[in-house]
C-alpha cells in the first residue's frame, strides 16, 4: 500500500486524509499542537471562540454537502439565515449594500439619490486594471467610496488599486440592473449559498473538525524541515518516508523546506504576501445579526462576528476583528467605544490569516506551482494555492487532488 504524507492538518489536510485513508497508508503532520488549521476553535468559559474569523459552512457544491453530512449526519446541524449589516456610524443597513437604497434614504437621501442613478448608469466592460475598478465598474463611485473601497482597505490592508480583482469571484452577491431596480421596488436579499449556513448542534464547530480528523494518523507538534527527494519517493525531516507529498503548508513557507528548491522559486516564495488578524471574544447584548461591518477608517474593527447567533441557543457573544498585529489593550479600549460589546473575554493574533492578491501574487504563484509539479510535490487550500478559498472550496480542492492520487495507488 502506498505511503501518502499529508502536510497540514487544517480543513483541507484533514478533508484528503478522509477520503484516502482506505486507499493508501495516511500519515497527516501538523506543527500546532492540535489540527483544524485557521477553522479550529478553542473554549472560552464553555463558549466557542472562533480565533480566526467566523467559519461556517454551507456550498453550492452537492458532492461537498454529502461529503461533509457522511462524516457529521445533517441531524446534527441547524440551519442559521446570515443576517448582516453595515454600520456607517449613525446608522446601519442591510447587507448586501446594493438592495438598501431605500434603508439609505431614510438617513441621508442625497447618497441614495446618488448611489442609484450611479449603479444604474456604470458601465461594466469586462477588463478590469485592479481590484478598485472592478468595484468601480460594477457598482459605480458612490457605493465605492462610501463603502467597498475603505471597508476592503481596512481588511486587505492596502489600496484595493493595488490588488488583483479575480479573488472576488462568488465572494460578493453581483446584482445586475434589473436586480437593482427591483430593490427598489421591494425588498430583495442576497440569494448566495453563504446567505444562509449550517452549524453544529454543539455549537462549537469543532465537532466538523474532530468528523474530518476521525480515523486518521495525525502527528501533532510536528514542524516540517526538510522534504529530500528519494529513488522512489520523499523523505520528510530525514526520518519519513512517502510515496506521496501533499503540502497545505503556505506557499510562501514550503519551497524553503525542500532539498534543492532553486533560487527563483524561493524569490518568488519571497513575493508572497498574507494578512495577520487579530481579534477579542466579547460577552455582548445578545442580537439576532450574524456579521456587521464597519468601513470607517477611524474604526479599528473590520467586521464583528456576532458567533453567538450561530448557536442553536442563541446568546450574547461577539468577535471583533482587525487585520495585522494590534495589542489586547488597544483593542479592548476600542471596543469600550461600543455599548454593545459588555467584556472582554479572550485574545488572539492569527499568523496566516488571508492570502494577499496584489501585483506580484500571480507570477509568483505560477512559478512556484510549475515547479511544484515538475518535482511531483501536490499542494493545495488556501494557503497551498494561495487562493481565498472558504471551507467548502478547501474541500472540494481535497476531492480533486484524491482522484488524482487514486489513479497513482
């Protein structure tokens, strides 16, 4: 039976540890001292902190959803609609922005006034220069300056026209004009697959974590080194044989472990850039919201993850985050600006958070993959692929990358 080492045990490591342990011999390395990767939580006086975002689940995938009802049944789920705002200071509005003209209107006329008759004559070619123009053409200046551009400043932390836009493919709910005017009429609402979500029973969603590691050989506190390429396979830290590599260590990370990796590919892991997040767990008023976001840039939060209307009980939690380093003191005086957050529970500064899309992310990507596969090593998820790819994507990559490994054991 062959041997396949699998580097990482988040969502994606643990996802393709699932599907082939019955097919090959499957060893999962992990250098945390537990596995779940940047979906894992961890138990704050019995409530579920979310250390890094607010990870829920829902696909558009069907062969996801039955991968991932098979290991945790559909009974041990309940099903939450997203309900998420928009905080412009004195008052807040439906997400998505663009099905809230008239919620607008009724705070300040003129910017509603002017974000329709703007939305309903953009001109969208189809060629976008950066991520700000793609803003730009599909929503107008008005929506862009009031909100896309500094909200995506805030948690990119950088200029959007100096990012790539193609990450925001099916992140965003893109409502055409008929769409719009329709709003306009009546009440529309985001009809994505994230617009609504499952979560656990248990309320921690830990328990999809500890379904996908079930069964599986994982060695924890286990740092990667060194990946040395043998007659008929790897050796991983001098002592772990493989027949098979599959890495969902960072990109930016993984060239440098290996014996020999040429000096442009680890220029071009040099090119990469990430995000760092840091966030507090609040015991707040209790709200029926799920997400708030907050584009202005005298506000240190992004977004508030309300991770207590997940639970099937719903209760008075909240997750304020931020991106890059920012203390426990400065965060919790900024969440003393806000009545709703009553008190600080728990800290934590991510280290890989979110990958980064700007002008030197595609060719280092390409020349980092194209030598990846000319070695025979497989890397994949978000940070494997330097991608923003949410749970279900991490996935469906894992189901993928098993049917390829299936046609070599």
């Amino acid at each position: 039976m062959k041997k396949v080492v699998i580097l990482g045990a988040g969502v994606t490591g643990l996802s393709l540890g699932q599907m082939l342990k019955d097919k090959a011999e499957v060893l999962v390395l992990e250098k945390e001292s537990h596995f779940g990767g940047i979906a894992s939580t961890r138990q704050i006086n019995g409530t579920t902190y979310h250390t890094v975002g607010g990870h829920c689940f829902n696909s558009k995938h069907p062969e996801v959803m039955d991968f991932v009802f098979s290991l945790l049944p559909q009974e041990q789920w309940h099903k939450t609609t997203r309900l998420s705002r928009i905080n412009f200071g004195d008052y807040e509005v439906n997400y998505p922005i663009e099905f809230s003209i008239k919620e607008i209107y009724e705070h300040e006329p003129d910017f509603a006034y002017k974000a329709t008759v703007d939305f309903i004559n953009s001109c969208d070619s189809g060629n976008y220069k950066n991520l700000a123009d793609w803003f730009r053409q599909k929503f107008g200046n008005e929506f862009c300056e009031r909100y896309f551009l500094p909200y995506n400043t805030k948690i990119w932390g950088r200029n959007p026209a100096e990012m790539d836009y193609k990450w925001v493919q099916d992140k965003l709910p893109i409502p055409d004009k008929q769409a719009f005017f329709n709003s306009l009429m009546h009440s529309a609402t985001d009809t994505m697959p994230h617009s609504s979500f499952y979560y656990p029973n248990s309320n921690n969603q830990m328990s999809l974590i500890d379904s996908l590691a079930g069964g599986l050989d994982i060695r924890l506190d286990t740092t990667v080194s060194s990946i040395r390429k043998k007659e008929n396979g790897w050796l991983i830290n001098d002592s772990i044989y493989a027949d098979i590599v599959v890495s969902t260590m960072p990109l930016d990370i993984l060239p440098a472990c290996i014996d020999g990796a040429p000096e442009r590919v680890l220029e071009m892991a040099s090119l990469l850039k990430y995000n760092k997040v840091s966030n507090v767990l609040w015991q707040s008023l209790p709200t029926d919201k799920t997400w708030t976001y907050q584009p202005n840039p005298d506000k240190i939060f992004h977004r508030y993850i309300h991770i207590g209307s997940f639970f099937r009980s719903s209760a008075g939690y909240t997750i304020t985050e931020c991106v890059g380093e920012h203390s426990f003191e400065e965060m919790v005086e900024n969440g003393k600006k806000d009545p709703f957050l009553l008190k600080p529970l728990d800290y934590n500064i991510s280290e890989h958070a979110y990958v980064v899309f700007d002008e030197n992310r595609d060719m280092a990507v390409n020349e980092i993959s194209r030598y990846l596969d000319s070695i025979g090593i497989y890397s994949i998820g978000r940070f494997g692929r330097w991608e923003y790819y949410n749970m279900d994507i991490c996935m469906l990559d894992s189901m993928n990358t098993a049917k390829e490994i299936e046609q070599l054991i």
